[in-house]
C-alpha cells in the first residue's frame, strides 16, 4: 500500500473489524493430514536420549497452544514472570536466574566465560560431553578424571586436577552413568575450591534422584560466588524438544554469563510451557513415579539374568555386559530398540532410557534375543 488510509476508510474499517485483526493477528493452524498410525510392533522405541517418554504435562500443550496470539511479542515479561515463578521455587532473587535455550546453553556460555588457554576445564570422566566444545572453542586445555569406584566423581583429584582451573564441571546425578556423588562429598569439595575457579554443578537429573545421599546445591549458591546451578526442563517436564534451561547463581556470576548470550534467546511458547509446568506438580508426580517403577522393574529383570547394573539415580541406567557394546547396540537398533552410544571410557556399558512400561518390555525382549 502507498496511500495512506483516511479517517473515513479507517472507520469503515473498523466497522469490518478489520482494524483489530490487523493489530492482533490471528494465527490459523491448518491440520495436517491424518497419519497413518504405527502398530506397536514396527514403532521404534527410542530409548537413547534420555528424554521423557510422558512428555509434556497438558497444561503446558495448552499454554504453548495459546501462546501462538503472542508469537508478536518480544518474550521480555514472560521472561521475567518464569524468573518470578522459578526464583520463589529455589528461595532466591529473579535476579539470579538466566534461562536458555535448554541447560545446554547455560554449560555454553559458563565455559567460554570462564575457560581459556591459561583456564583448563576440570571434568570427570565419562560425564556429559557438550562444555567440553566451549573448552576447545576457547582454547582451554580439558582435564579428565575418572570416576570412583562406585561411579562417584573424584573430588579430591578433580581439585588437585590444576591449581589454575578456570571451571570445574559436576554433573550430579551423572550423565552417563546415573550415579551421584554424596551431598558430603560435594560440600567439602565446594568449600576447598579457590575463589577464582568457578564451579558448574550439572542437575538435569535431580527430580530422580530418590536417595537421601543426594541434595540440589542451590541452597549453597548465597555462601559462594563462584558457584553455577544448571537446570533443564527437558527431563521431568517433558520439553526437551522445546529448548528451555536456565542458571542460579550470584548476581554478579549471572551479568557474566549473560554477556555471552544473544538477546531474547527463549521464546514466548516455551517460557509459557515452563510456567504451567511448575504448576502442574501432579503430572510431575505421575510422571516420576511412572519412570522410577520402570527403572527399578527393568534393572532388577537384568540383574536377575546375571548382567550388574550400575545404581542409578536418573532417568537411564548402565547395564555391564562385560564385553563390547557396540555389536549390542547395532543388534538392538535392527529389532527397533534404539539405546545410548558407545561411551570409550565405559566400553563394556550400555545406556538405556527408562521408558514406559511398554517400551520397556520391548527392550527386554529385545535385549534377551540380542545378547542371549
């Protein structure tokens, strides 16, 4: 249009209601076509990226449904009603949260925060891969530590590790083994860390953890500066396909990482999702309780085959088959049961998500003709 619209045409207009669709567009979804559904005898059941089988809980689906008349809007005070929401939950300031795009993010932009050529990343391994990318983004030398034993992390040697560390990364519960180290353990370690070395503590897997040798460290954010709380919504709340994590930590610690992200990184669908979803605790307790029976069911079936299964306090566990994984994992992909890589540290270990009941079954079936 190059003419511009007169009083009169913009009354006649109004009197059309067109003018209010034109100041809040209303976005029509079209339904796709009917898909033509699987049995479940050809569906492939993924059990590879820990993700939540239950998926969302409905008030979430909802919300990001009706989300889609703000798709126009800068997500700016979503942002700050999920900080309100989330900063109430943990007992803290708004201003210490910072979200992104799933926890992923917050690992990205802790590292190259904090890493450098002179600030290695201190790390157990195995444990989850992705902050080692902002390491060799940024040039920082990359310490890994093997795991105790019982699959704990190392503290004392993940101190002793470098006197120069630029951040320290705990996955507790750990990814891939499933096992967490002991809130005494992590609290004697948070106390020795120098000052100028920060401390990322991973806990994408928290809401699992049912033992009561484990804590969440946000608590302990108010006595250390250095200290970085990563949480997810990908896990528990079923959104790991929308991209929504976010930090706490100190106010100063939180300028500093957000100095490294791009303005208005979440969007408005997702930051609703995640406000429904920490209200809907009964879905969430559906949910864990859902998962947590499977987990135990399928871990005691394999442990009464004779396969040791490692103590898990997430959402997967790691089975030992005593030999190497990989022809099991390929077995096990041609009869439609897709499991977790191949893990060079743990070469004789096999990952696998707890799904449904269902699912599971498929697995164990799977696994039984697989391995024998």
């Amino acid at each position: 249009m190059t003419t511009p619209i007169s009083r009169r045409r913009f009354a006649a207009l109004i009197g059309l209601g067109a003018a209010s669709a034109a100041l809040r567009p209303t976005l029509v979804l079209a339904k796709p076509p009917a898909a033509k559904p699987k049995t479940a005898a050809d569906a492939i059941v993924r059990l590879s990226s820990n993700e939540n089988p239950y998926g969302p809980s409905p008030a979430a689906l909802e919300a990001m449904r009706e989300s889609l008349d703000l798709a126009w809007r800068y997500p700016d005070e979503r942002v700050d009603q999920l900080a309100a929401t989330v900063a109430k939950l943990h007992g803290v300031a708004p201003e210490q949260i910072l979200f992104g795009t799933g926890s992923s993010e917050i690992l990205r932009i802790a590292g190259t925060a904090t890493l450098g050529p002179d600030r290695p990343l201190v790390l157990a391994d195995p444990t989850f891969e992705a902050i080692r990318r902002s390491a060799k983004i940024r040039g920082a030398e990359i310490l890994p530590v093997p795991l105790t034993a019982d699959y704990g992390h190392d503290l004392p040697k993940m101190l002793a590790a470098t006197p120069h560390a630029g951040l320290i990364y705990l996955c507790n519960p750990n990814n891939p083994t499933g096992s967490l180290t002991p809130k005494g353990e992590v609290r004697a370690f948070l106390a020795q860390v120098p000052k100028d070395t920060t401390v990322l503590v991973d806990e994408a897997y928290c809401h699992f953890a049912d033992s009561p040798d484990y804590e969440t460290t946000i608590p302990l954010v108010a006595q250390y500066p250095n200290l970085i709380v990563a949480r997810t919504f990908s896990k528990i709340y079923g959104l790991a396909g929308m991209r929504l994590g976010y930090a706490v930590a100190q106010v100063p610690m939180i300028e500093r990482l957000a100095a490294e992200q791009a303005w208005d990184n979440v969007n408005v669908a997702v930051l609703e999702a995640g406000r429904a979803s920490l209200a809907d605790s009964a879905h969430i307790d559906r949910t864990k309780k859902l998962i947590l029976e499977s987990r135990r069911t399928t871990m005691a079936a394999l442990e009464a085959k004779g396969h040791r299964t490692i103590p898990s306090a997430t959402n997967f566990f790691m089975v030992d088959l005593k030999k190497d994984v990989r022809p099991v994992i390929a077995g096990l992909k041609e009869k439609g049961v897709e499991v977790g890589r191949f893990f060079p540290a743990l070469p004789t270990h096999l990952r696998v998500t707890v799904g449904t009941g269902g699912q599971m079954e498929r697995f164990l079936g799977a696994f039984g003709a697989v391995v024998g």
